[in-house]
C-alpha cells in the first residue's frame, strides 16, 4: 500500500515506522522536523525491540499525491488543517484513518471527504518524542480499528491483519462511538488531571485555579495513582465518564474502572500527551477531550460535576497560555 502519515509526532511515526518497516511504501508528511527525519529516518526505542526506518520525506502533501491510506496522528487542535492538507493524498478509494484521541473527529472528516471511507484507530499505548525522528515506546501499543457509522467491511480487516503483520496487535470494533467512549475513561483523568494537578487537589475539586499555578510541575501517572486522594479523583471521573456513555446508550460497565487503574500501574512515571503539550506550552486538545464530553453529558442531563470543575481549570489554563 502508499501510505501517508499526517502528523509525525510520536504516534504517528511509531505506527507509520512499524508499517514502513514490514515493508509498506509509507511517505511522512513533515514540517519541523524534515531536515532530521530526512537525514537521519526515525529511531524507535522499544520495549519490543528497537529498530530503525527510512521514509519517505515531504514537506507539501501535493509532492506525495494521492494515497490507499491516509494516517492522521495531528493534534486534534490542528484539526482546521483537515481541507488544506488532506485533499490532495485522496482519491475515491483512499482510506481516511485518524488515530486521533476524542470525539468528533471522524465527524469533521466526513462532512469533508462523505462517510465512506473514513475509519477512527483508537491507539493504547505510551509513546513519547524525544527529540525530531527519535520515538520512546514504554508499553502496550494496542489499535482498536472501526468505521465510521457502520460496522468493519472486509477491506477494514485487510486493514488490521496488515498492522498486526507490522507487530501492532490490532482488533476491531462495530462501535467506533462508544469505543471513543471506553477511553475516555482513561484521557479524562490521566490526560486532564495530569494537568489541572497544578492547581492543587483542592483546587481541582472546586474548580478554582489559584494565581501561579502555570508553573508547578504536573502530575504523571504514578503520582496520580500513589496518592489516596487523586486516584479517587481518578476512579471519579472514570465513574462519571461511564455514566454518560451509559445515558447515550453504549452501556459500559463499572469494571473497566479497575482495568484502567491497573493498566495503568504498569506505566510508571507516564507523562500523557497533554502534559507534554502543556509543558512544551502548546495547545492542549481541550475541545475534543473535556468539553465535547462535558456537553454531551449535560445535554444527557447526567451530573459530571467533577468533570465540570476538571474543564473549569483546563479552559483557564489554556486562557492563561
């Protein structure tokens, strides 16, 4: 297959490098880091074995022309970019595959491209960037592949036996929306908590965001689950996730509360990608991961009032960008 990775942050070169080094034509769309992924290809350290990968380079979409997959590991705050960068990778044929976290994105591709061949790969693993073309894989990296508004035809499982020839174990889903429900369950808290723990415990709970708190450190995922009073943060807004999945119909179920926690003890000091961005001063990806949910949730008339107070303090973070 031609394959193009949009977004060659460290999920998008992870998964596009395991696919271009199985022997798959994939090209990287790039912009800061063209000059060293060029020369030198991407590095990856692994848990399961490091390896190296040449792609091919480009700069402008219009210099790698129409594709058989396109793979979007943006940003979803780059998600405007959507009409101007995608529009000439795809044909009538290509597949349109965002491995996005959050709601909606599928949504915004299809009024762009119609519904037919746009997938959602929800990706569960832990990556970092370490610097351009050098990826850090510390552990899991499972894909659950699904389409939008309609369950996997054949060409969606052709599409997941490639990745697990690639050694990305690879599942499939005939719900893409409660799916990007199910991990939610995880991004609400790890992802927002990590972050609005700059505010303090306290501050968290009420939603109030005292002055300097830009500048104390976040909190990774050890720190989350090794203090009594945050993992039960944690398990709170898990258990607020799930009762708005469950008023939208998706019922998942309370146990998946425990199974996060202990998928993610193994983790150890895991800095999810919002405190990375936050960190590095980026945008977070408020919209897609807190408030989309929030709304969802109030128009379902169920009380997230944790997650209302979780919000309150990331949209004045990002204010205070």
């Amino acid at each position: 297959m031609k394959i193009a990775v949009v977004g060659c942050g460290a999920l998008g070169s992870f998964y596009g490098a395991k696919l271009g080094h199985c022997g798959e034509t994939v090209h990287f769309l790039l912009r800061s880091d063209y000059a060293a992924v060029r020369q030198h290809g991407v590095r990856v350290q692994s848990i399961d074995g490091d390896f190296h990968f040449h792609p091919h380079c480009a700069q402008h979409p219009e210099e790698i022309g129409v594709c058989d997959l396109v793979l979007i590991g943006l940003k979803t705050t780059a998600n405007h970019e959507f009409g101007r960068l995608l529009p000439p990778l795809t044909g009538p044929q290509t597949l349109v595959v965002t491995l996005q976290n959050g709601l909606g994105n599928e949504k915004q591709l299809a009024a762009l491209f119609g519904p037919d061949n746009i997938l959602g790969g929800l990706c569960f693993v832990c990556l970092n960037r370490l610097s351009p073309g050098v990826i850090h894989h510390t552990a899991h990296g499972h894909i659950l592949l699904g389409e939008y508004q309609r369950t996997p035809r054949p060409r969606t499982r052709h599409l997941a036996a490639l990745f697990q020839q690639a050694g990305v174990p690879c599942d499939l889903t005939g719900n893409l929306e409660a799916a990007h429900w199910r991990k939610l369950i995880w991004n609400v808290p790890f992802n927002g908590l990590g972050v609005a723990g700059v505010a303090g415990y306290e501050g968290v709970v009420s939603g109030c965001l005292p002055a300097g708190s830009r500048n104390r450190p976040c909190l990774t995922t050890d720190i989350l689950l090794g203090d009594p009073r945050w993992e039960k943060l944690v398990c709170e807004l898990m258990g607020e996730v799930i009762a708005t999945a469950n008023s939208l119909g998706f019922a998942l179920d309370e146990s998946l509360i425990e199974d996060n926690i202990k998928r993610t003890q193994c983790m150890g000091a895991y800095k999810a990608s919002t405190l990375v961005d936050f960190e590095r001063r980026q945008t977070i990806e408020l919209e897609s991961l807190f408030l989309a949910p929030l709304r969802q949730a109030r128009l379902a008339g169920v009380e997230t009032p944790r997650l209302a107070a979780l919000c309150a303090i990331l949209s004045a973070l990002s204010r205070d960008a």
